[in-house]
C-alpha cells in the first residue's frame, strides 16, 4: 500500500461561509488542507469503514484527532446550505458560545481510488475543553432508539448539581 498513487480533486462549497466559522476556532486554511489530504489520511480512511456512524454514513477522525470528516447524502447537503445563514447568525450571536458542533466546511472529494463522495469537516467535540464536567458527552439525535444512557454513581446528581449552578 505504500505505493499507492492518489490523484485528488477537492470542491469547495461556500467556503467564504465556513471560513467565517473557522475563523472564530481559529481553524486555518492550511488545517482544512490536511484534514482533506488523502495521503495524510489514507491509513484512517482505509481503517474507517462504511456505516461507521448510526446514520450509516462513512466517518473519520482526521489524521491529528483534531477533526471529524463525515460524508454527507445529497438531501443533508442541501439542508444543510439552507440552514448555512442563520446557523453562523446563531453561532455568533451566542459570542461563540453555542453548544452546536461546529461545521468547517462541505467539500466534494474525488480521487482515483474511491467513488466520488461530499463530506462535512467539522469539530470533534470529544477534543473540546471540558470545564464543568469532562464525564459527560451528548449526542443528540432525532431518534429514541437505543438512545438511554445510564449515569454512574459519580454522575447522579448532574441535573440537580449543574442546573442550579450559574
């Protein structure tokens, strides 16, 4: 595999968009080309496989952990340009304070090795600074299924405690 020869072309969707929420992370252009290179990625991608997310889209941590590369289908690519204006609107109005996972960018990935397929560049929370509470981590999802979590003894009273703090 050391030999493998890739040939990429990477489109770029809104960029002057993203860039605007990039710039509040302190995300740079040169970040993003890296976490798209697919040589810097290749040992990842082949690792990842098809249906790694409950959604049964294909993801990745980029090559420094420090970003999250998920393909994307047609149908939440465009809901997605259409919630673009008023989810960057939301996220600076909280001063950057929103607990929205931060989207980078929506790019088309092509290359020579694998089909043609558009992915999101976003935040890996899990690499985020915890204050309060580094125990917990919320996923939220549209569905109900299989979405209970059992709190250990150390996080019982995490509604009690940290909904009567200010």
């Amino acid at each position: 595999m050391n030999n493998l020869s890739i040939k990429s072309e990477i489109i770029c969707y809104q960029n002057s968009k993203f860039e605007q929420l990039r710039l509040l992370d302190k995300i740079s252009n040169d970040d993003i080309r890296k976490t798209l290179s697919v040589e810097l990625n290749r040992k990842r991608v082949f690792k990842a496989g098809e249906g790694s997310g409950g959604s049964g889209s294909f993801f990745f941590f980029s090559y420094d952990n420090k970003l999250l590369i998920k393909t994307i289908s047609p149908s939440k690519k465009e809901t997605l340009l259409k919630i673009l204006d008023p989810m960057i609107e939301h996220i600076k109005k909280s001063q950057n304070k929103s607990l929205l996972a931060r989207i980078y960018g929506l790019y088309q990935i092509n290359t020579n090795i694998f089909d043609s397929m558009t992915v999101i560049v976003m935040q890996n929370t899990l690499m985020m600074n915890k204050i309060k509470n580094p125990s917990v981590t919320f996923d939220l999802k549209g569905s109900k299924i299989g979405r209970y979590v059992k709190l250990g003894k150390e996080n019982h009273l995490f509604w009690r405690t940290n909904l009567n703090q200010k």
